[in-house]
C-alpha cells in the first residue's frame, strides 16, 4: 500500500481481531509496529507475526482506560522508533446486551469508560507525539451501530455514536497541522469478541447476518484494509471522514 514502509504506526487492542490483523497488515506494508494490549501473551504472538511479515514490532502492556498507560503507549514508540506516524485505536468493549431499564450505571460506564473516554486519552497523546514531528494520521475504530442501531446495544451505539462526533470535530482541530483523523464503521466481523458474544447468545449470529446486505460476517482483514488505506500516504486528502467497511449494513 502506497506511502507505509517505514511508518512508525501504534495499534491498540493489537493482540486480537481487527488490531492485530491491521498490525499484521501493516507489517506486510514495512512499517513499524507498535502493539498496545491489556495481554502480554497474545500481544507478543502478534509481535512475532509482524516480524514474519516484515515489519519491525514491539508490544507494551496498555490499559487504554488508564491516561499513564496511553502515554506510556506513545512514548515507547517515539523511544523506539524515533517518531509516530500513525494510530489505529482498536481497543474497545461489546455491548452487555441488556434493555436500557435492565442497566447499571456501571455497565454504562464500563463501555463508555473504553469505547470513548479511553479513546479520547490515546488521541490526546498521540496527536501531541504528532505534533513534534510535523503531521499524521490517526483511525479510530467506531461501528456500524453508530449509524444503523441494534436491539439491547443502547450503551455500545451511544458509545460509537460519540466517536463519530470526536472524530469530525478533532478532524477540523488539526487539519492545518498535517494530522488526519478519521473513523472505519465495522459492521458485524469474525472477531473472538464477537465469537464469545455469539456463543452467550445463540440468536445474536443469524441476527446479525441478516441485518447485512451481503449475509455474511466480515473478516478482520477487510476491516484492516480500510483502516491501512485511512493510514496511508494515499488517503492524504482524507479527513474528518467516517467510513463504513460493513457489508451494506448501514445502507439499509
């Protein structure tokens, strides 16, 4: 993909589904890779793929609840690799799956504490980073139930909702400043989240195969691809965007 070798580019929730097969993805590109994860174990098994595949990696423990921990993120990588050229924020929670009168305020928060307050820490730290070496590009990763809502996802949709609206409104902060800021919509994707969702309830996979034009699930690879290309030199008059990779779900 045009415009990646050499990119020094941080991933969080790197150690599984869409983080680590953009990691991957991006090892194939020449990049290096810096893999944030809460579990050592799977982020040093990514390590070792992107190196397989290429690209230099390291991983560092990262919870992105914690404002220590995503800074502590963002300075491996410039410790390491110089500079920060790109970030992909994958790390995220699922919905609890419960009707909004059935809810705890601490599931509430348990979602909105990752999904959006966590994303705003490792966007803090990662434009700053940015900022010291002249630009970047930076994707969080939001859903496609931030546009076309699901049943018992109140928290989850409100959560990826508020990524969009971070997203427009950073996009136009930085746009001068050679920092790009932009959104992938996943819809419905074979992750072990999504794998360990499915196995609790026994309807949720026909449901949401039927709720995408294609009735398939999508493959984190084809999610990565639109998070490489968003990170990429050949997206440099892209901004402010979210983009749907969803299998017409959010055309319905």
């Amino acid at each position: 993909m045009e415009g990646l070798k050499g990119k020094s580019i941080v991933v969080t929730g790197g150690g599984s589904g869409i983080g680590r097969a953009t990691a991957v993805m991006l090892g194939k590109a020449g990049c290096n890779v810096t893999i944030a994860d809460l579990h050592p174990d799977a982020g040093e098994a990514v390590v070792r793929e992107v190196q397989a595949a290429g690209g230099d990696a390291q991983f560092i423990r990262t919870d992105a609840n914690l404002e220590d921990d995503a800074r502590n993120m963002v300075k491996a990588a410039v410790a390491r690799y110089g500079w920060l050229d790109g970030a992909c924020n994958a790390a995220g929670v699922q919905s609890c799956s419960k009707l909004v009168h059935e809810m705890s305020a601490e599931e509430w928060d348990r979602c909105h504490n990752l999904n959006m307050r966590g994303l705003f820490f490792c966007n803090k730290h990662e434009i700053a980073a940015m900022l010291e070496n002249g630009g970047g590009s930076i994707v969080n990763i939001a859903s496609s139930g931030a546009l076309a809502a699901f049943p018992n996802g109140s928290e989850y949709c409100a959560s990826k909702a508020g990524v969009l609206g971070f997203v427009r409104a950073a996009a136009l902060d930085y746009a001068t400043k050679g920092i790009r800021i932009n959104a992938v919509l996943p819809g419905g994707t074979l992750t072990p989240m999504l794998a360990e969702a499915m196995e609790t309830d026994p309807g949720l996979e026909p449901a949401i195969a039927a709720v995408h034009p294609m009735n398939r699930f999508g493959q984190p690879s084809e999610i990565a691809s639109g998070i490489c290309w968003l990170l990429s030199d050949g997206a440099s008059f892209v901004t402010g965007v979210s983009l749907p990779v969803d299998g017409g779900h959010t055309a319905v």
